[in-house]
C-alpha cells in the first residue's frame, strides 16, 4: 500500500500534498495552543452539577473528556496494542483484511466518492469494523492475528455499547427532556449501528503540507476517542482557531456527531477537527462511533424544539454514502440541514 513508503521516510506522493501550507496563517515554529478540555467524571453524572457541566461543554464545543468510564486501562492498553501488534505483521497477512475499493469496512484507505473533484487525500489508513449489532459484523475483515485481536475488540465495544446508552440517557437529562433518558437512544436505537475505526497515520517529513485527517466534523450520533498514548496529532477548531488535544492515557475524548447535533436543535454542538502529522513517529487512534440506520429521517426532538426555540433543522435521511460525500467535498449535513 502506497502509505507504507512514508514509514522510510520518503516525502508523501504529490496526491497527498497541500500546495499552500496547512497553517498558512500560523508561524510553523510556533506550536498551536494547547486545548483546556473540560472534563466529565462519569462516575458523578448522576448530579445536576456535572450534568449541567456536560450539557454546557457540549453546547458550548461539542468535546469532553470522559473520566471513571468504565472501560480498565489494562484494556485500553490491549486495544492500543493489538492494532500495533497488526500494523507490525507483514503485508500479506493484513492484506487478508483489506477493504474493496467501494467498500466500507476492512483496513485500507477511505472510499472515495467525488472522483471529479480534485481533493488532497488523507495521508493515513484505517480498519473499519461495524462491531454492534452482532449479526452485522463482516467476520471477514476482523484480524485473526494477533490471535487476541477478536477478543479485545470485542470486549471493548460491549464496554463502548454500555456507555453509550448511558451517555446518551445523561445528555437527555441535561437537557431535561420531560425526565425521558430514553429520548435519543429511541430515536436511534432501532437499527443504528456502532463501529471502529482504528486510525494509522505514518510518520510524514513535510508535516505542514499533509493531513492524517482533513478537517471535519463526525457524521456519527456520539464517537469515542481512545487516543495514542504518547504522539499528540489531534486539533480541534475553537473560535476559529487551531488547538492541540492533549494526551490523556486513561481518558475518552467524546465528541458529539453531527446527527446528534441535529437531533438536539443544536442545543450540541458538533466539533470541527483533524488530524496532523508527527515529522518522526507515527500515531494511531482507536474510535468508537455510533450510526443512525440506513435511511431513516433524522430531525430535531420534538421535546426539544418550542416558542423560545424555534427547530433549527429540517429532516434529512440518514444515507452512509452522503456521509463520505460530505467528508471528501468539506461540507456537513448540518449545513445541508439547517433552515
Ligand atoms: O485520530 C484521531 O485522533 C481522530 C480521528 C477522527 O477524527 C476520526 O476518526 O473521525
Ligand atoms: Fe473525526
């Protein structure tokens, strides 16, 4: 795979490379500011005072940190190292994995839908795996080796699947939806999907003139952020300013998805971020993100939407394939969808 020339050390090939410099306005030898995240102790979210502090960070960026989630570092650290352990096997048996050109799930890079366009690609590659409901997954793509890959995964994504709906129930709380915690998770339960995508950026040379990911929001409901333990390379966009996302080894970073944007009025916000790469080392990230199902009409709860707040958003269908259209174009369906 074309990638795997950036881990000797080559410059990215030209389809990588931004022409202008990715911080134009930004002195290179300046590092950008490190993020102030708010934190969220998942433990204490039964008090009105932290959910009032999860409801404020989220309508304010759309980012929290998770603390006392659940999920052992011990796994944390299984998930991390069975991906290293995978990227480390020789070609042929990741290759086993590889995704189809048209295809989403499987190890390689993203699909591509604006073939008229000339776009700048992202200079990484990922394993997408849907790991819930059970009778959705596509075994074929699921690592046999290292031989515990199946098993970490699987562990992970039910801890991943309990947070979730419990995470989903506290945001309905904040947001005091007539005591209803099952207001979203009803809105997207039936159907929806939860999947992983596990992130390699390799280490790149000229890291102002490529991206591990472009800038984006998520075109998820929630997403889950378990980040490399030792390489920073994720930026979030505040007040129209860069900030670096700080390591946290035990901590998820959550970010609401556009869908959940929608579905609150935008009460949430959505957070614009990306990807940078690191000159040496490379970096890799876990996340779990969670999908309406295919098709159904995502729109603002009716709870949600009154005199004082009148709806933001009008319905738009859920469609897989309008996502990734959206991410290569640099466009969102919360634009597509605001009145
Ligand atoms: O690698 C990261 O830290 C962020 C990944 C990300 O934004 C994504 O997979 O959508
Ligand atoms: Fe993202």
């Amino acid at each position: 795979m074309e990638y795997e020339l950036a881990i000797t050390g080559r410059n990215p090939p030209a389809k990588y490379v931004y022409t202008n410099s990715i911080n134009p306005s930004q002195d290179p030898s300046i590092p950008l500011p490190l993020l102030e995240i708010p934190v969220i102790d998942f433990a204490h979210l039964v008090a009105p005072s932290e959910l009032e502090r999860l409801r404020s960070a989220l309508s304010s960026y759309g980012y929290v940190m998770v603390t006392n989630h659940g999920v052992e570092s011990s796994l944390m650290d299984r998930v991390r190292l069975v991906f290293k352990q995978f990227l480390a096997l020789p070609m042929e048996e990741r290759l086993k994995c590889q995704k189809e050109a048209d295809g989403f799930e499987g190890f390689g890079s993203d699909m591509m839908v604006t073939k008229d366009v000339p776009v700048v690609h992202d200079f990484s590659a990922r394993l997408r795996l849907t790991t819930w409901p059970e009778d959705k997954r596509q075994m074929k793509y699921w690592p046999e080796q290292p031989h515990d890959f199946r098993e970490v995964l699987d562990e992970y994504s039910s801890k991943l699947l309990v947070l979730h709906d419990a995470t989903l129930g506290a945001m309905a709380r904040s947001l005091s939806l007539d005591d209803d915690d099952s207001a979203f998770l009803n809105a997207v339960r039936e159907g929806g999907s939860i999947s992983a995508r596990f992130n390699f950026y390799p280490p790149c040379p000229t890291p102002d003139r490529a991206l591990g990911l472009k800038p984006h929001s998520d075109g998820t409901v929630i997403t889950y952020l378990l980040q490399d333990g030792e390489v920073e390379g994720l930026q979030v966009l505040k007040d129209e300013q860069w900030f670096r996302v700080p390591i946290v080894p035990d901590a998820l970073v959550l970010h609401v998805g556009d869908h959940l944007e929608i579905m609150s009025n935008g009460e949430f916000k959505s957070p614009v971020h990306r990807v940078v790469l690191n000159p040496e080392r490379q970096r890799m990230s876990v996340v779990i993100a969670s999908f309406p199902e295919e098709g159904i009409q995502i729109e603002p709860l009716e709870g949600l939407v009154s005199g004082e707040k009148p709806r933001l958003y009008r319905q738009v269908k859920y469609s897989v394939v309008d996502q990734v259209g959206y991410y290569w174009s640099g466009t969102r369906v919360t634009d597509d969808a605001r009145i």
